[in-house]
C-alpha cells in the first residue's frame, strides 16, 4: 500500500501543477502587448531561439546563460520585462484563435524571411560567379 503512495501522490501534484483557471473575461494585463507587438516580439524570439539551438550545435559547452543573455536582449529590444511577456502570453493563451492567428503571421514572418535570405545568397552567388568569368 505505501509504495503506491508515491505514484499517486506525484499525479495527483503534477494534475494540481497543470490546472488553468478557465476564466469567461481574463483579466488584461496592466502592460499589455498589442497583438503586432506580441508577433513581432515572438518573431524575434523564434529567430533567437533558432540561433540558439544552431550555436549549441556548434559549440558543446553553450550553458543557458547565453540564451538568457538573448532573451534580455529581446525584452530590452521591446521595453519590456520576462513578468510582462509572460502575463501577456497567459492572456492571449486564453484566447486560442488569436494566438493560433498570432502565431501563424509569425510563421508568414520567418518564411518571408527565410525567402529574403536565399534570394540574397542566390544574388551573391551568381555575383561570385559573373567575378570569375571576367577574371578567366
């Protein structure tokens, strides 16, 4: 009967751990994000975490100092703090189909991006190219 206990006393805290107020009206919070500031700010965050995940590859003695580091840079960026991103992030989480919106014009973003970046390389590389051919 004891070594039940444990197991059912962990599920029973991580159920505890999980439960979301489902409030009608969530309270907005005091500083709040428009929903364009709220993209562009998970925009960047998205890019930040893409160039994290690229430098631990690289570098195996990365510690989340660094990423830390990059998420200060962002919220300085926006004059904002971690406790405002993240009352803003529960507010919209509270609100699936704009979050869902939200996230999808982030996505646009960094394909459009993404798309801007190998155009210019494409544009470089043919540059590279018509270099040598005079050179020859």
């Amino acid at each position: 009967m004891i070594k039940h206990i444990f197991p059912l006393s962990f599920i029973v805290l991580f159920l505890l751990g999980c439960y979301h107020e489902n409030k009608v009206n969530p309270d907005k919070p005091e500083t709040f994000l428009s929903y364009d500031k709220m993209t562009k700010i998970l925009t960047d965050i998205q890019l930040a975490e893409g160039i994290i995940v690229h430098n631990r590859s690289v570098r195996t003695n990365m510690n989340n100092e660094y990423k830390d580091s990059v998420y200060a840079q962002i919220f300085r960026h926006y004059g904002i703090t971690v406790t405002i991103f993240k009352e803003n992030v529960n507010y919209y989480n509270s609100y699936p189909e704009i979050m869902e919106d939200i996230y999808e014009e982030v996505l646009a973003n960094l394909s459009r991006m993404q798309s801007e970046v190998e155009m210019k390389a494409e544009e470089e590389a043919k540059a590279g190219d018509m270099k040598t051919d005079t050179i020859n």
